[in-house]
C-alpha cells in the first residue's frame, strides 16, 4: 500500500493528545486528516499541532463519517459514547480504534463487536500495557510453556492517592464506573491476555466509596470534590475461570496502602511464576532449589546505546496500522475486549447485588 492511510480523531481531549496523537505523528504509513470535538477551540489547537496539510476540524462527528476519503477513525471520547460511535464509524466504511473501555456495559460492546463482522471492517481497543516490553517477553513466554499451566493470576491496579479530577472520571453516568472501569480494565486485560483465557465462569466483586466523601484530601492531581465524586474508590473482583484457575483483581484510586502498582500483573505456573513488581522477575525451582531471576529489558549491550526508543502507545500505534494495511487481525481483537467488559459489569452487578455472577 504506497499511500498513506487517512486517519481521524474523535474526542480531542487528554487520552488523545497525552497517548494517540503524539504516537500517530511517528507513523509514517499515516496521517491526521480530520479531528473532532464537542469543544471546537480542542479540535482546532490538535488540527494546528498534528494534522496534515489541509486536515479539517468538526464539532459533529456524524459529518466527519461523510468523509469518504477517511480510512481509520480513532475514538477518544467518555466511555458512555464508545458504542455509538464506534457502530457508526463502522458502518460508513472506517476502521476503528476505540479506547478502553471497549464500551460502558457489554450489551454495547456486542453491538460494536456485532457491527465489526457485519461491515468488515477492523475494531480494536486501546489496552497499550500490552505492548510494553516487559508484556511482550512475557507473553512469549508463556507462549513457549516457560510458566506451564498458568492457574493463578493477580491483576494489580492499584494507586493510594491518585484520584482524577478532571474531565468527567467522576461521573458514573458517563464513565460506568471508578478505579475498576478506568485502570482496572488494564490490569485484568493484561492478566487475561498473558494467560490466553476468555473463560469465565463466575465472579464476585466488591466496590467502596469510603474515601471519597473526604474533603481536601491528600491526592496526586489535587483535591477532589465529594459532591462529583460519583463513583467507587475501590473495587475488588475474583474471577473464577471455567477450567478452573483464578484472578484476583485490585482496583483503587484511593486506598490505605504502600504497595502500589498500575496495569500489573503476577501469574502463577505449574512451571514458574512471574510478577512486575520491579521489572520482570520470574521464580521457579530448579535442581531443587528455588531461584528468581530479573530479566533484563531495554539494554542494548553497545556502550552509548540504550536501545529503542519506541513506547508501549508508539508500538501499539505501529501495529494497528499495520494490521490495516497488511489485513491481517489487531493485537487486541474485539472478542477479548468483550470478555473482559463483561468480568467488570459482573463485578459491579456483584458488588450491588452481594452475589455470584455466573456465566453461560
């Protein structure tokens, strides 16, 4: 394919400017020709930074789809806004990339998935940690059976005082959620991803808004309001699969404890363990006894050269376009996005009703 892939944003706001478009401009199979936003001031100022010559600026994503010159249409808007968009990117002919969530329920992200095989067209979600270079040496382990038969998984997502105070993360009417919905969603599908299971067969959940309601709290990006603060502070999930292994998932934007970690993941094997604590460490025995070994990531070996520069957000960027290009499947299909929208809602369902959620 000599010409370069055309590609439009829709939803100019922080996940687009501080993530897609910065690793979009590194691409050389594509370009910004389109940007949208509710706040024309936001789609003009990412037009003037990113855009090609001539790229155009809407306030009404409907008239940016009449653009049938536009190949990939990336959707960086609230999760309530996911699925409509993405159906109707779809059906007039794009390819999408949807942010993550894949959608706010799992009844809209089957309408996505459903829309994708019935246009054609390609549909993933922007999970990026799976392309970290600690994930993807651990992937490929697991792959080769370095780990065996992968039954216990930890997905870690998990901050003490890192509450979002902008945009609308607060509201659960257009988020979904809190902590689980928004970093949560990483964790559990970095920890699926690796163990390669889409089974579930049932979940419990809890959710606590025991922090929120705090006035003037201690908190990364300043204090947050308790009177928008709308959704859980924490949200916890076990996850039994239906061959039986476990995950056990941590969420928090806020929560009494030392230990931290984002978009993490520990797994346990017949063979070995791994866990991302600090780098990537592997444990297992061997002539009866018991080692850990560091895996050394982004050393180059040469003197003056630390390897490559290219981030998680610029390799995820590569690969979808590739994927378009190349008609091959994404990194992250839409099938396993699906399953892990439905571990969260079965989460939250859990959490309100104080009851198992099984699965068909």
């Amino acid at each position: 394919m000599s010409k370069k892939l055309r590609i439009a944003i829709i939803g100019c706001g922080g996940i687009a400017t501080g993530k897609h478009m910065p690793s979009l401009s590194k691409q050389t199979t594509g370009e910004m020709v389109a940007f949208c936003d509710i706040v024309q001031e936001r789609a003009e100022e990412a037009a003037a930074k990113y855009g090609a010559e001539g790229a155009k600026v809407y306030t009404d994503y409907k008239e940016l789809l009449k653009d049938e010159s536009i190949d990939v249409i990336h959707v960086c808007t609230p999760n309530d806004s996911h699925a409509h968009i993405t159906v109707a990117s779809l059906e007039s002919g794009k390819h999408v990339m949807c942010e993550k969530p894949m959608a706010k329920t799992s009844a809209q992200a089957k309408e996505m998935l459903a829309a994708a095989k019935r246009t054609g067209k390609k549909l993933t979600i922007g999970y990026q940690n799976r392309f970290r270079d600690d994930s993807q040496y651990l992937k490929e382990m697991c792959e080769n059976g370095d780990l065996g038969d992968i039954y216990y998984g930890k997905a870690l997502a998990v901050r003490r005082r890192a509450v979002p105070t902008w945009g609308v993360f607060l509201d659960e009417e257009k988020q979904g959620g809190g902590p689980l919905i928004d970093i949560g969603t990483h964790a559990l599908d970095l920890t699926l991803w690796l163990m390669d299971n889409y089974k579930p067969k049932s979940v419990m959940g809890s959710t606590f808004h025991k922090l929120g309601h705090r006035e003037n709290a201690a908190n990364a990006f300043g204090p947050w309001d308790p009177e928008q603060f709308k959704v859980e502070d924490s949200a916890f999930g076990f996850i039994t699969m239906q061959n039986g292994a476990t995950i056990v998932l941590e969420s928090s934007w806020a929560l009494n404890v030392v230990e931290i970690g984002e978009a993490k993941t520990i797994l346990a094997g017949t063979e070995a363990g791994a866990d991302m604590k600090d780098g990537l460490r592997i444990n297992g025995e061997k002539l009866s006894r018991l080692y850990e070994t560091n895996i050394a990531l982004g050393e180059g070996g040469v003197a003056f050269y630390s390897g490559t520069t290219e981030t998680d957000a610029d390799r995820e960027a590569r690969m979808w376009l590739d994927a378009v290009i190349n008609d091959t499947d994404p990194i992250v299909s839409p099938e396993q996005a699906l399953v892990v929208t439905e571990i969260l809602e079965a989460i939250y369902e859990s959490a309100k009703t104080g009851k198992a959620v099984y699965f068909d």
